[in-house]
C-alpha cells in the first residue's frame, strides 16, 4: 500500500500499462497532451511535475486540437499505443467534445481527462462552473456522454481504481475502442488515499485475435460459392488487423477485385492488379463500376457508411447478396447481411482455407482490368487538367463569377486536380498523407495511391474540420522518421490550425499543404447541386445590399504562418508548386504552401450518389427538381 494523491496514482498507473499483440508487448500510454487551467494544473499537473516517470508532457494549444493530434497519434500506431490528454473545467474541457466524438465514430481510442467541479460542492459556484438549475450532479463534463464509449466521474479517491481499469477494458478493446473519458473534480484530484501497490503494478493488456465461429465461416463460404462476380471492401479494420497482405493474397487467387473506403486505403498497396482504388460517393469510376454490377459484396471491416454504400444505391445488381467479417457484432449485422464475427486477418486466412479447398474463382474475364484501365485514363486528364482556351470546370455550378472573382483576386490558377497530382508525383513514396473535410478527401480517396502500408491517415468518420493539421502533428509524433503532409482546405485552416505551433515547439516536422479556393468550396457544390443560390459558402464581403456577395478577400495564408516560425511558400502555377514542394523536403522546420486553386475544379462523383435533406417545398424551380432527383433516388435505394 503506498499513500499517495489520486493524481499522482493516475500517473503512476497510466505509466505502467502495456499492450501486446502477436507476442509483441509494447508501451501503450506514450504521454499526455494537458493545456493548464486552474481545474487541472494543481492536481494532475503537481503529479506530472512531481513524477511524470516515463510519461511525456506535450503542451497543446487548444483542446480540440490536441485531443485530435491524440486521434491521429493512436491511429499511425494502429490504435496500440495512446497519448491521453487532459484539460481544465468548463470551456477547456467542452472543446474537447468534439474531438472525443471523432475519435468514437472512427473506433480509435482516445483518453481524455477533463477537470470538474468541486465534489464536495462546498466552494460552489466556481470559475468556469456550469450549473444546471434541475440537477447539481450535472457538470459541463455530463456532455461527453453522448460521445464517449466510457465516460466515469471519480467522486471519491478510491473510485479511481475502477475507472482506470474500465478506461483500459474500452481502449484496448478493437470492437469497442472509441473515446474514454474520466472527469476528475479537482479537489478529489489532490487528495489522499492509501492505493494497493495491485492498482499500479504493470499491466499487460492482450489484445486477441478472435477467430469467428465455423459455422460463420461455413455460412459466408456457402454465399462466396454461390457468386459469380463478387467484389470485396477493404475497411478500416483490415489496417488495424494488419490484414492488408493476407487480403491481397485472398483476392488474387480467388480472382476477386477489392476497393477501399477512407479508413481502409493504405491498408493494401495500390499498386496491386486487383485494388480498384475508392467506392462509394468519394469512389472512383472503376470501384464504382464493378460495384453496381456484383452479385456479392464482401464487406471486411467497415461500417458500411452512406458514403461507402452511396446512400445505399451502390450495390444495383438485384440479386446481390452481402457478406460482413468484422470484428464489431453491431457493425457485422449491417445491410442484413451473412456475417462472420472476428478478426479481420484470421477470418481472411480461415476462408482462404475453406475456399482453396472447393477450387472456387471468381467468373471475372477482364471486366475489373477494363475498369480500372478506365479509370487510369481519367486520371490521366485529372492530372493534365488546365485553366486555359476550351476550360470548363469539373464540378458544374449555375453561379460561375467564382472563377473569374478568383483569378481576379488572387492571380493563381491551378486545378485542384492537377495539384494533388503532382504532389503525389513529388513527395516521397512512403510519406503520410492526412486529411479530413472539404473536397480534398474525395479527390485523395480517388487519386491517392501508396504502396506504403499505413500511409493515409483520413479521418472521414465524422469529417471533422480542423483535425488535418493537429493530426499530421499527431502522425508525426507516432513516426518521427517520415514525412507528413497535411491536405487542408482555407476554410478548415481558419477553423483549427494551432498545433501548427506545437510541431515547432516538438521539432516534429510537419507539411501543409494548404488548398485555398477563398471558401468552403465543397458545401458551395453542394448547395448549388440541390439547386439552392450561393450562400455564406464563399469569403466575400457584404455589398452594399447587405448581402455575402460582394469581392472575394484576399488572404495570405503563408504570411500566417510564416508569425509562427514556420517555413512557407506561394503557389500560384503549377511551377511554382513544384518548386515549393521540392524545396519544401529541404527543411527541418514545419512547412506551409499556399496553393491558389481554382474554385470547381476538385473531382466530380463517379455514378455514386449522396443522400441529402433537399427541400420537398420550394418557390425556385431548381429546388423543386433537385428534389425530384433525390426523391427517385430514395425509392431505388435497397431498405435494409
């Protein structure tokens, strides 16, 4: 027994667990990301000063913004090792809401330390508490249950000991990893209590490989066997499963194409015959092509979301029939389907087994190598895509001044297509590509290939604005010895960019590659295309009818971040771009290059299509047959 503060038992147990996976034991808590506040500073932060033992301190710069770079961080190291991040009460907790919902829906663990209220109540009320009139019990922390996996409050020292050990239970757990959090009321953080030496000796947390049952395994063999043209989905649970190779090797001797949702590319390489690239609304033509004519989809660790299954009007074929190997029961019952509850690579290798054994192979002749040939011409147009005689831009629009007001003010001219090309013809083969929101996660998902396992860190579960740059900061602390670039649009960069600052204060590397269209050119799209006019989507001034249309503003974003110490360039031609990003892998501090892209020129969907609330009532004509497209949509789209 040793008398210690509830704190300084926190840190002590967060420095003694470890993982281990296929006989691997490592480090599970690396660190943890704390921006000091009153609530926070006096209790956590005495035992961190006092004896951190091995743990890191990183300072973050805003709450969200850290709990995302923790996000990031988990996911580069397959979600087997976790920076944990605390905060003050009130506000500096709230801000983290948000990040604890992008690490739940994206199944990655995140531990998050949020300071309370007082437990005893007697100081009541204090700085920065919120009290809720019906009930006392109720703190600003109460929020993070909607978002969390686990969520505890530790009223009493001792209570200490069974949250911790439910904390680990979620985060080591692959089917129900997610956001954790422990709010820590800050009186109870210094105080003291004699904790079981049992309580913060090493604790090694396995992390299994659950195999499904044979009669799973028998069932989805028997639906597999039935197909002529089956076609597979590389989700997100093949990366963490590390199942990427024992897929590649499954698809190419059974002759069956695979595709990639956001959180499975890189899992296998691109460069295989038989990886079609994305599916789905962000999709490719050859993805999407082979998808509507399947007779069976064989879904592996995804979750199936609207953008995978184009709000469920992707898979056309009328006999199609679905099979799910998961590891998640919830996520394997998806679309009714025949479903094998297990781990991604030890389910693959089973029926690889059962497979082999009847001689099955696909009916595929060339159908899947036509389409992705395809494809390969129209990335090949993407990528030598101008501005110039004969122009047109790629995402049609019935308000196009936004073209001519961009050139106007701001003299650049590249396609946004053109730049992501040429950044991938550019930077190194095996550096790490981050990114979220806007446009360019679906111009990545479609244009992006790596043959390095791991090297796309999207966060398309929540698509959270802001995560792009705190999580290449977050990637790169999980591999120090890569590049990391950081895809992200002006409108997210003006949300969220502080961690900018802490890869220069870690002298973690970091580079931006900033898309500035001068606004949020993705929601602009899509307001345009339920037939809507353009509204507060694009930075322009009120005019002198007090209405957002008046000239676009001139932003320097490399001027920005050129006050943090950061090394940064203008890119207004394709030349210019290019010599930025040769230079750029030059440096040792954190880059940024403001590209100057033009407004509609990211790709267009491919055949997929997305379910969106247009309005069923409308003066505008427009409005009215926009609606009547999603309307026929709705009606074929498969009810599950």
């Amino acid at each position: 027994m040793a008398i210690m503060t509830t704190a300084q038992a926190l840190v002590k147990f967060l420095d003694n667990q470890y993982i281990s996976f296929d006989g691997v034991e490592a480090k599970f808590v690396d660190g943890i990301f704390t921006l000091f506040g009153h609530g926070i500073v006096c209790g956590l932060g005495q035992a961190l000063d006092e004896n951190k033992g091995a743990l890191r301190v990183y300072q973050g710069k805003n709450e969200q913004g850290m709990a995302h770079a923790a996000i990031a961080f988990a996911k580069q190291n397959n979600r087997r090792k976790i920076i944990a991040c605390s905060s003050s009460i009130g506000p500096g907790a709230a801000n983290m809401v948000t990040a604890a919902g992008t690490a739940t829906v994206n199944n990655v663990p995140l531990l998050l330390f949020p300071a309370d209220t007082y437990a005893c109540r007697q100081p009541d009320p204090v700085l920065q508490q919120f009290e809720q009139t019906d009930s006392l019990s109720i703190t600003t922390n109460d929020a993070f249950k909607a978002v969390c996996r686990y969520w505890d409050r530790v009223n009493r020292p001792e209570q200490l000991m069974s949250a911790m050990i439910n904390a680990m239970r979620v985060l080591t757990d692959p089917a129900a990893a997610g956001a954790v959090c422990v709010s820590l009321p800050q009186d109870v953080e210094g105080e003291a209590y004699d904790f079981p030496e049992s309580f913060y000796a090493k604790r090694v947390h396995k992390i299994a490989r659950p195999p499904a049952s044979d009669e799973e395994i028998d069932d989805i063999c028997e639906v597999i066997k039935g197909s002529q043209y089956p076609l597979a989905i590389c989700g997100g649970g093949v990366r963490y499963s590390e199942a990427g190779g024992a897929l590649e090797r499954f698809c190419g001797v059974f002759g069956i194409p695979l595709a990639e949702t956001q959180a499975g590319k890189s899992a296998c390489c691109s460069s295989s015959p038989f990886n079609l690239g994305g599916i789905g609304v962000t999709g490719n033509s050859a993805a999407n092509t082979i998808a509507k004519n399947a007779d069976l989809i064989l879904g592996i660790g995804t979750r199936f979301s609207d953008f995978t299954t184009a709000s469920k009007t992707l898979f056309e074929n009328p006999n199609v029939k679905i099979v799910t190997i998961n590891i998640s029961r919830f996520d394997a019952y998806k679309l009714d389907a025949v479903k094998a509850v297990g781990d991604a690579k030890t389910v693959i290798e089973k029926l690889y087994n059962k497979l082999r054994s009847v001689d099955y192979k696909s009916a595929y002749t060339d159908q899947f190598k036509i389409a992705k040939k395809e494809w390969g011409i129209e990335y090949e147009k993407l990528a030598s895509y101008t501005y110039g005689e004969g122009f047109e831009p790629l995402v049609k629009a019935r308000y196009e001044p936004s073209i001519s007001d961009f050139i106007e003010m701001s003299g650049g001219a590249i396609t946004q297509t053109a730049a992501v090309a040429l950044i991938r013809e550019i930077i190194g083969k095996d550096t790490i590509a981050v990114g979220s929101s806007g446009s360019l996660p679906g111009d990545l998902q479609r244009m992006w290939t790596t043959d390095s396992r791991g090297s796309y860190n999207m966060e398309y579960g929540y698509s959270c604005m802001g995560y792009e740059i705190c999580g290449a900061l977050g990637a790169k602390l999980a591999e120090s010895d890569k590049e990391v670039y950081a895809f992200v649009g002006d409108g997210s960069y003006l949300m969220l960019h502080s961690e900018l600052v802490t890869s220069i204060q870690e002298n973690a590397k970091i580079n931006v590659l900033l898309f500035d269209n001068a606004g949020f050119g993705c929601i602009n799209n899509l307001q345009m295309s339920q037939g809507m006019g353009n509204l507060a989507t694009e930075f322009r001034r009120r005019d002198e009818n007090g209405e957002l249309m008046g000239n676009l503003i001139p932003i320097d974003y490399a001027m920005s971040a050129a006050g943090y110490g950061v090394k940064t360039y203008t890119a207004k031609t394709l030349d210019e771009l290019r010599e930025a990003l040769i230079d750029s892998k030059k440096q040792a501090v954190s880059t940024l290059i403001d590209i100057k892209v033009l407004p509609k020129t990211m790709t267009d969907g491919y055949g997929a299509w997305w379910r969106v609330g247009t309005a069923a009532v409308s003066g505008k004509e427009s409005v009215r047959k926009a609606n009547e497209i999603n309307q026929g949509n709705i009606k074929r789209a498969k009810k599950y």
